[in-house]
C-alpha cells in the first residue's frame, strides 16, 4: 500500500479538503492509499516515522522538511486550479 502524508499549517481544513480529493481519485485509478496528516512542523518526524511515499502540502514546505521524499504542491486543492495536473503526478510518484 502505497503512503501519502498530507501536510498543512493546522493539520486540519485545508490538510482535510486535499485528502478527499485524492482519496476519490485514487479509488478511481484503483490506487490503495492510506493517509497521514499533519502540521507543516511535523514533517520532519513523520517523514522518519511514517515513510511516505510522496507529500502533499497545501501551503509552502521547506524541502529540507521532506527529507528526500518527492513533495507535489496540494495548494491547488483548496483554490481549484491545476487539481487535475497535480493528481497526475501524485499517481506518477506513486506508479514508479
């Protein structure tokens, strides 16, 4: 089972609005994934404890924070624009 870590400034909303977005569509692409959500200051740790497979921010993420883990910016899921493109390359991430 592939792993996603979504990250945002509270670790709730906007962190919430992006899993349920990429939760449909990985159900459509047949993709098994499971969650992990958390503060932008909690990377660090659960990049370490978690290993996920790419990170999904919806704000800005320092690259330091993810520790090598391929990040696809989540901001477009909360202002709709480019959802399309980047559900794209989270499923590319994920089919390597």
């Amino acid at each position: 089972m592939k792993k996603i870590l979504v990250c945002c400034g509270s670790s709730m909303i906007t962190s919430t609005l992006a899993i349920n977005k990429i939760k449909n569509f990985m159900a459509q692409e047949h993709i098994d994934v499971q969650f992990v959500q958390c503060k932008f200051s909690e990377v660090p740790a659960r990049v370490a404890a978690e290993h996920p497979d790419v990170i999904v921010p919806t704000g800005m993420l320092n690259e330091s924070a993810a520790g090598g883990v391929p990040i696809v910016k989540g901001t477009c899921f909360i202002t709709g624009i480019g959802a399309d493109q980047a559900l794209r390359q989270i499923k590319e991430v994920l089919t390597k």
